[in-house]
DNA sequence: AAAGCACCCTGTACGC
DNA sequence: TGCGTACAGGGTGCTT
C-alpha cells in the first residue's frame, strides 16, 4: 500500500495522469476545426511507426500527402478529420497531444508524426507513453463500430439510458468505464459522475431506482458538459492541454478524483480509492451509497 | 455478460 | 548519487 504520509502534496497529484476524455477531445476536435479547416496536407514524417494503426506506415504517409481537411468532429474519444479522400482518425490515449504550430517552431520531445500543411503550419502528434493510435479509412465507422451512444447528444434521452441500464448487471464505474456502453468517458469523469450523483462506485447497474437513473444521467450530462465548457481538466502534471498548449479550468472543479484521504467537499469525510477491474475508484464513503 | 489479467509504454517517485 | 522497481493510465484481447 502507498505511504500516504510520504508522498508529496502537490496539486491532484498522487501519480495520477490526465488524460483526455471526451471533453478534451472536443476541445481539441474545436481548436482543430477552426484552423485545419480548408489545409492542404503537404508532407507527413513518421517518427514511431506503431503510432499508425493502420494502414501500414507506407501506405499511410502514401495515401494521406496531397489531402485537404473537409472537417473536424469528434466520436466518444476519437477526433475524426474529415478529408477529401477518407477520414483521418486520432485517438489520444494516455498521452497524446495535437498541436497546430508553425513550422518553424523548434521540435517537442516524443514527436511521433507530424503533417506538413500549406499555410506553413505543422499538425504534431506527440505522445510520451506512445499509446495513441491515428488511422486513415475510408469510413470512419470501420474505426467508431463498437462505440455506445454520444452522453451529450440531444437525442440521447434519459429512457435510452434507462434502456441500457438495466439490461446490465455490473458495476456502475467499469460500465461507465466500458466505451461500448456510454462513448467518452474517462476514469476522471466517471468519477466525478458518480459523486455528482451520490452513486457508489460498486452499486449494480440493474439495481437502481427510478430517481437514481435520473440522477445519474443527468450527472454525466451536467459533469460533462461543464468540463467542456472548462475546456477540459488539466492537472498539475500538465499532462493534457488543447490544441494550442493550453491548460483546462476544470481541475479546479474536481470533487473525488486523485483526492484519496482529502476531505469531501459535501460531509468532510475522507475521500476513499479503490482498485476496480485494475483502474482506480476515488468516491465519498459517505455521499455514495451502494 | 461480467470480471480478472497481461499487454502496450514511460516518467516519476519510491526504497535501498 | 544512482540504480532497480512499482505504478498510473485507456483500450484490446484473452481466460475464467
């Protein structure tokens, strides 16, 4: 178990990553949008191959030099860019950033791919733990299949939650985890969901009242688009920022996440973390009843 | 369907 | 000071 007592007190701290989650992909996806928009891609160098999922490197770099941006959007965690040949899908993971610098900037550590456009500006991929994935298909949904529904759409209503809800019998925070089920969040705001909704991390999925499904769906709604409107959490790792380097606001807004022995802003109590299907769960033993 | 695990990776922080 | 090790994270794939 970690010594509490000797680890340094330093923000959210304790270890843990931002990463982004569907909030920081909008925003990357709205940053993108404005300036990408129209860019012809001149030039593409590959710096880690296994950062493209597919096609093969070669006929990615191939394939992908002459292209222009159609448009931006996002699908749960994915940034789809919308060519004049196929769609160029981005997935972040852990780690990644895109970044829209002129190309004269001076180069970023754990740069993996980097797209020459016409305006003289640089699309960088950097990603330290070299988890993110882009992909070049002809659809996106070869990519975006196996996705759950979009939590903010207008038409995800609170009977479409209800729906998938009770056709499972798990645990609240692996299925909110569970990118199949709900598309875009993460473990930051599957947290903060749950305390939002006074759910405990543990509770069954088929075991929830009416009014409890109500809280919860709207809790994911209110914590999401929040963190959108925030621009997105960024800890004090600085591991995520948006498009242009900048940090998010909604850390400051973080009620359970990496707050472990912290006291609950609602009661006092101490926040508590456990290990759930090897990811951890911050909650209110208090405020979140199984 | 659900739950557990290893894997991919690296920076950080820890113990010695 | 320096080295080895545990650990965090999302998603996939495998096993139970």
């Amino acid at each position: 178990m970690w010594n509490l007592k000797s680890r340094p007190k330093v923000g959210l701290g304790w270890g843990l990553r931002a990463m982004p989650e569907l909030p920081e992909v909008e925003t990357v996806a709205s940053d993108l949008r404005a300036h990408l928009t129209g860019r012809r891609i001149v030039g593409v160098t590959v710096n880690w191959q296994r950062s493209i999922a597919r096609p093969s490197h070669e006929e990615f770099i191939q394939q992908v030099i002459g292209c222009q941006v159609r448009s931006v959007s996002r699908r749960g965690k994915y940034i789809v860019i919308e060519l004049d040949r196929g769609y160029l899908l981005v997935h972040l993971k852990m780690s990644g950033r895109l970044q829209l610098v002129p190309a004269m900037q001076p180069l970023d550590t754990h740069l993996r791919v980097v797209f020459d456009l016409d305006d003289g500006h640089q699309l960088r991929f950097q990603d330290t733990r070299k988890f993110g994935r882009l992909y070049l298909v002809d659809d996106p949904h070869q990519v975006t299949a196996g996705l759950g529904p979009e939590p903010l759409a207008d038409n995800f209503t609170l009977d479409d939650f209800r729906e998938l809800l009770v056709r499972r019998t798990g645990r609240l925070k692996p299925l909110l985890l569970n990118q199949s089920f709900l598309a875009g969040l993460g473990n930051i705001y599957a947290d903060e969901s749950l305390f939002a909704a006074g759910l405990h991390p543990l509770r069954k999925a088929d075991s929830l009242t009416l009014a409890e499904q109500a809280l919860l769906y709207r809790a994911i709604r209110t914590v999401l688009s929040g963190a959108v409107a925030g621009r997105g959490t960024t800890l004090s790792d600085g591991g995520y920022t948006d498009a242009a380097g900048q940090a998010g606001t909604f850390q400051h807004r973080i009620a359970v996440y990496g707050r472990t022995g912290k006291p609950c802003h609602r009661c006092q109590t101490p926040i508590e973390r456990i290990v759930l299907g090897g990811r951890s769960a911050h909650y209110c033993p208090v405020c979140q009843v199984v």
